[in-house]
C-alpha cells in the first residue's frame, strides 16, 4: 500500500514538474515576441491560487487537463498587439491625438460600458474599496520602472473593478491630479489630456472585467515598460 502510495505521489509530482516548465516555456515564448527578454513580469495568479490558469494539481485544477489546455493558451493577448501594430495604433504615446487613437479603438474591441447604478449601501462600499485600491496602486507604482501610460491605466482598472463608486472616485482622482500638474506647471494641457486617455481607458476595462487581472488586461493595449 505504501509502495503504490509512493508510486503515484512520484508521478503526480513528476507530471507536475513538466507542466510547470512547460507553462514557463509559453510565458518566456509569449514575452519574447514582445521584446521583452529579461526581468519578466509575475503572472497575477501564481501557481498556488484556485484559477485552473496556472495552478497545476492544487486547489480545484487537475494537472493532466491543464497540460492539454495550457498548451494552446497565451500569457498575454499577442493577437491583439499584432492587430494595434497592423493597423498603426501605438501602444505608448506622448501627445493627445495618439491617445485618442488608443482610446477609440480599445472602444471598437471593448465596447464603451458604464458601470452599474448601485443602491447607497453598495455605492459606500464600492468608494471606500475604490479610494483604498487608488491609494494603494497609486504608491505601489510611483516608484516602478513603467510607462506613465500604463501606471495611470491599471490605477483606474482597479479601483473601477469596485463597481460605480470606485469608478466614479477614479475619475474624480485623475481629474484632480491631472487640473493640479496642470497649474503647477508640471504638465501642459496636450500631456495631462494625453494621460486622460489612458486613464479613460483603465476604466472602461475595470468595469468589463470586475474579476480581471488589471497588469494583464492593460497590456492588451498599452506597453508596461519603456
């Protein structure tokens, strides 16, 4: 009985071993093509977590399904960075008259959503969740050796997740920080409306994917590093 304990253990632990490398393998094939070769981005769920995505024997995934299915599965949209090249749309930009290019064809492949009206319970709770996350993102980032653009967009991803308070709370958040860089000299108007843009369409993903992971859906359309 313990042999045959033993026996199986070796081989989940083996089956898993080539999953895991083969999903690494993917994850560096798929940044690659993006030209990015080393410091790679963390996945937002690891292997640990109870998304089946990159969770390989743990919580509710079964390894030999995840082999089979992961296999076909980009990291990131590659498709979609294709389609932004092919059809002239930049993935960074420093003028207003690029982002509204972004802006109108994330509104083309995403549609142009609203957040759901909330009862006042739910729209409290919805802005205390909202302000925490701008907050918390907004000092996470400051810091770290990404694009403006997408720094701007995944703050306003992830507080719009909360619903319609954090939504609105976002937008009322850049406004603000966009009228005081403004007057403090700190940005001319075609800049802070170029910042607008990306941060109009961090919103619009938040609120179409609540459960998304904001660094990967951003991506689809704005470059994470210089």
């Amino acid at each position: 009985m313990a042999l045959t304990i033993a026996v199986l253990l070796s081989r989940d632990e083996i089956e898993y071993q080539m999953a895991r490398q083969q999903r690494e393998n993917q994850i560096i094939k798929s940044y690659n093509n993006q030209g990015i070769t080393q410091d790679y981005p963390e996945l937002g769920i690891n292997f640990w977590g109870n998304s089946p995505d990159n969770n390989f024997g743990f919580g509710n995934s079964q390894i030999s399904s995840n082999i089979e299915n992961m296999q076909n599965t980009p990291v990131l949209n590659v498709q979609n960075q294709a389609q932004t090249k092919a059809n002239n749309i930049p993935r960074y930009w420093d003028m207003a008259a690029d982002g509204e290019k972004v802006w109108n064809y994330v509104q083309q492949q995403e549609g142009n959503l609203k957040p759901q009206s909330q009862n006042m319970l739910s729209y409290g709770a919805s802005g205390v969740l909202g302000g925490v996350k701008t907050l918390y993102n907004y000092l996470r980032l400051r810091p770290k050796p990404y694009t403006d653009k997408y720094k701007h967009a995944v703050i306003n991803c992830s507080a719009s997740q909360s619903g319609e308070a954090g939504y609105d709370l976002a937008t009322a958040f850049s406004n603000f920080k966009e009228d005081r860089d403004i007057s403090s000299g700190g940005n001319t108007l075609d800049s802070s409306q170029a910042d607008q843009y990306a941060n109009k369409i961090g919103r619009l993903l938040g609120t179409k994917y609540p459960n998304g992971d904001c660094d990967e859906i951003v991506q689809r359309y704005i470059n994470k590093r210089w």
